[in-house]
C-alpha cells in the first residue's frame, strides 16, 4: 500500500465517522435558567460594594491604611510621654510634699478646746 492509499483511506474513516453526527442542543430550560442569571446578574448596591471591598487590591490598600494610622498613633504617643518625663524640680517637690504628709497630722489628733 502507498502512502497516498493510505491517506486517503484514513481520510474516508474519518468522513464515515461523521456520518452519524446531528446537531447539537441545549439541555431542557437552558433558555429559562440562562435569563434568570442574567437578571440576577443585575447587582444592587450592597451586592457591588461587597464585591469591592472583597477584591485582594482593596484589602491590601485598607490593611496598609490601617497600618499607616497605627504607627503614626504609636509615634505619636512615644513623643508625648518623652515630653512628659522632663519635669520642673520644683513641681515634683510640691508634689511629693503633698503627697507624703499623712491625713493624720499632729493638729487633727489634737483639736485646741476652747
């Protein structure tokens, strides 16, 4: 057998295969269940903003946001009580004066009678 026999012959076994082909269908209510996705398809504002706020872009921009504003906080907070423990002298020992004397002094045990 020559090559060109031969390749005729595959190319009539491939003609007789589609001899039994018919046309193709959609399974039953493929019409009906297509359009009502299609309407479902339509979003209502809390379905959109769902959708954004779930895509990884956003996500990640409000996770660095968040960050961001921690830092600036946490910087924030270390400068102020670095501001604080400078302390006048004079102010301290008021402080530890008042503080220090117990409730109880000398002229409240010993109310002058008259």
């Amino acid at each position: 057998m020559t090559r060109k026999e031969h390749i005729e012959q595959q190319v009539e076994a491939t003609l007789s295969s589609l001899n039994g082909i018919s046309r193709a269908e959609p399974a039953p209510f493929f019409h009906t269940r297509l359009m009502a996705s299609m309407e479902a398809g339509r979003l209502t504002a809390t379905d959109q903003f769902a959708r954004m706020i779930s895509r990884p872009a956003f996500a990640i921009t409000m996770a660095l946001v968040f960050l961001l504003l921690n830092g600036v906080i946490l910087v924030g907070l270390l400068r102020s009580r670095q501001g604080n423990t400078v302390e006048d002298p004079a102010q301290s020992l008021a402080y530890e004066y008042t503080h220090s004397t117990p409730n109880n002094t000398f002229y409240a045990n010993n109310p002058e009678h008259p």
